[in-house]
C-alpha cells in the first residue's frame, strides 16, 4: 500500500507501545532472567536425575561414584560463586549509579534514560543475578550423600551450567565496562541521543500538513482521566481498530510530550460514529518524563538542553555544545524535505483512521536554535558553529521552508552586534565556520 505522498505506509504494530514500556523499566529484564535460570534448573536437575537413574538400571555404580567426585569437586567452586556474586553485583552496581549521577549532572538529567534503556546493562543485571540464583539452586541440590547405591540425583550437569553462567558473566561484565565508559563521554551520549531521533524521524508516516482537513465534522471528545502527567505515547494500532470498527476518525488533540491533567481533551472524533470511553481504555499512556518512542522533538530537546549545561557559566565548554549543534544540523537536514505537521495512520483498507499533530518544521527550527542561539554571548566557536549550520540549512531546505531559517539568522546577527562591541570581534564572531573555530 502506497500512501499518498508515494512513501510506503507501514501499519502500526500492535505490541510497539507495550515494548516501549518495558525498555523503560529497569525491573523486566531481571525478573525474566531470574524465571529463565530456574526454568534451566529445572530441566537440568531432570536430566541429572535421569543419567543417575539410567545408569543405576545399568549397574554402573563406579560411574555414579565418578559423577559425584566430579559434582564435589564443582561444588568448592560454586560455593565461591554463591558467597561472592552478589558482593560483586552490589559493587558494580553501585560505582554505576555514582557514574550515572556524574553523567546526569555535567550532561543534562535526561540523559538518564540512556542508561536505564540500556540493553548491555539489563543483560549484564540480569545474567548476574541468574548466576548467584543459580549457584544457590545448585548448592541446595547436592544432597551430601556418597553411596552411589543410594544417591538419586547427581548435579553434574547444574555444576557445568553453573560454571559457563559464570563464564558469561564475567565476559558481559568486560562489555558492560566499556559500554558504560562510553555513555560517561559526552560524543558518545549526543550520537546515541541523535540516532534515536533521526530513527524516529524516519519512522514518522505523515500524509499531510493539514491536520484537520477532510476529516468531517467533530462530533465528540474524551477528556484525560487518571494521574496528571506527560502524554508519553498512544496505542495507534488499537485507535485505528476501534475508529474502523465505528465507521469514525480520530484525532489526538495534544502532541505527544504535553503536559496534561485530568480533564484534558485528548482525543477528538470525527464522524457519525458513536464510541464508548470503555473502548479507549488504555489507548493513550502518561507518565512522568518524554520518551523517544512517538516525541518527534525530545531529541532536539535533550540536544539542546546539552548544549545549555556546556555554554552555562558553571560548565563553559563550548566545544560541547558546538558537538551538539552537529547533531542538531543532522537531524534538521534530514527533517527539511520531509512533510511534517500531522501524521495519518490507515487501516488495512487505506482509509484515514487516527490523526496525530507532530512538531512542524518552524517547531523543530525553533527548538533546536532559538536557546542556543541566546547563550551564544561571548562564545564565538558556537555563533560561528550556528552561522555555518543555518546556511548549510538554506541550501537544502524549500523554498517555503526558508523564512524561520533567515529569521534565525538575523537574530543571531543581531544578537552579536548588541554584545560585542568591537567590529573585528563581531566579524568574526559571525563567519560561518563547520568547526567553530577550526
């Protein structure tokens, strides 16, 4: 299916809001790992319990006898792992919240939510928390008996599993070392933020600039219920089902990362369609921060929040915020050709079925420039930074996208002239240079 614009549409995908949440938690990941590594337990004192039984049938009690010696000589082993793994879990752990703090202070509080989504750090939590599980289930196997007459079960093979959990675990903690070391420096915190936006953006479907156009007349609203919050995401793949099954459009009325409270109007419907508040129910997630799963501006936001901290007085590191002013280039450069304003999401018969208000391309110009631009006194490196990305701008953006790129332009030349006062200063202060001063 082929949209109208001529880009391909992509449905929704009905689970797309659930994973979001969950990479937002901290606690998922663990609590799987955790019912995994009993579930490995499990099945593999069944299978040490079959091996002792078959080769009890078989009258190999020498063999038996091996098999306890080699479980008795693991369980030394293992006894070190138990009494040690959660020592190390707390430690590790601990100096990464110290590093978090570090980062969320010299780079911005947002930022935190890059280690929470980290995918190395669950993993690293959850494969050492499955370990020390895991030794602990071990230990509680060995039953202390020698005869192999009289033993049921030999965990041999727990000891193994055992043993390569550990394996693993100290080679994702070699990982987790150096992705945590990465996120602490600030290049790589403002590629990463810069990724996510620019996947984002290129995962937005919009139709049109009119968001209201051809949608009928409104006929009904919802208002918020529940906790005041920030508007985090919406189930698109449920409001396009429901406005099928009713023959109606509907509009999100707030952009997602708006503040809202109980009585908002959220949602708009369109059309002669009746729709029950019971159906919505779930359809539209507030929480306590942005996130990046439908905010088309919380990556500009964190940018530019990034550069604030480098240019404040306490901070003075412009060379930071000329690197964030890369990515805000980047990210702008990619959004001028593309159609913003609204996004309309189809059902599986084409029809128009839930509209969403995105940040259009004043909105994006705006948020990426307009602070920055006000903190660039004193600090060349970033006005000549921000004159050579506005005019990189000019060139790749339309014609009737040209307007707010000139009016930042002109402020920011007027900003110049009004705090400094010697010529040559300001001539240079306002020559377009990619690296600042390179």
């Amino acid at each position: 299916m082929s949209t109208p614009s001529g880009s391909r549409y992509r449905r929704p995908r009905a689970l797309s809001p659930l994973r979001e949440h969950l990479r937002d938690t901290f606690w998922f990941a663990p609590t799987a790992g955790l019912v995994g590594v009993a579930l490995l337990w499990w099945a593999a004192s069944v299978v040490d319990a079959e091996v002792v039984e078959l080769m009890r049938q078989d009258g190999d009690y020498d063999g038996i006898a091996g098999l306890i010696g080699y479980a008795d000589d693991a369980k030394t082993i293992i006894t070190t792992v138990s009494s040690a793994m959660l020592t190390f879990i707390g430690v590790v752990f601990s100096i990464s919240l110290v590093a978090v703090q570090m980062a969320s202070g010299q780079f911005s509080p947002r930022v935190v939510r890059i280690f929470v989504r980290s995918r190395i750090t669950k993993l690293t939590f959850a494969v050492f928390l499955a370990t020390f599980v895991l030794s602990l289930l071990v230990m509680a196997a060995y039953d202390g008996e020698s005869d192999p007459r009289l033993v049921s079960s030999v965990p041999l093979l727990q000891s193994v599993l055992t043993m390569l959990m550990v394996g693993l675990s100290l080679l994702l903690f070699i990982v987790y070392v150096n992705s945590t070391l990465r996120l602490m420096r600030v290049s790589h915190v403002i590629d990463r933020i810069s990724r996510e936006s620019l996947a984002l953006l290129r995962k937005q479907e919009q139709q049109s600039e009119e968001a209201d156009s051809a949608l009928g007349p409104e006929t009904a609203r919802f208002a918020h219920q529940g906790r005041a919050g920030v508007l985090r995401d919406v189930h698109i793949a449920r409001l396009v089902r429901v406005a099928r099954r009713r023959g109606v459009v509907l509009r999100l009325i707030p952009r997602i990362g708006d503040f809202v409270v109980p009585g908002t109007p959220v949602l708009a419907v369109h059309g002669a369609g009746v729709v029950s508040r019971k159906a919505l129910r779930y359809s539209v997630s507030v929480g306590v921060e942005r996130t990046f799963h439908q905010d088309l501006g919380f990556g500009l936001r964190q940018l530019a929040d990034i550069a604030l901290r480098a240019l404040s007085p306490a901070v003075n590191d412009p060379t930071t915020a000329v690197q964030a002013l890369d990515r805000i280039v980047q990210f702008l450069s990619v959004a001028a050709e593309l159609p913003l304003g609204a996004l309309r999401h189809r059902d599986a018969d084409g029809a128009v079925r839930f509209v969403q208000d995105v940040p259009g391309w004043a909105n994006l110009v705006d948020l990426g420039l307009s602070e920055i631009r006000g903190a660039v006194v004193g600090n060349p490196q970033v006005s000549r930074r921000m004159m050579a990305g506005v005019e990189d701008l000019l060139l790749l953006a339309p014609e009737e996208r040209r307007e707010v790129l000139l009016r930042h332009r002109a402020l920011l030349v007027e900003t110049v002239e009004r705090t400094v006062p010697v010529a040559a200063e300001r001539e240079f202060a306002l020559t377009a240079d990619r690296q600042g001063i390179g």
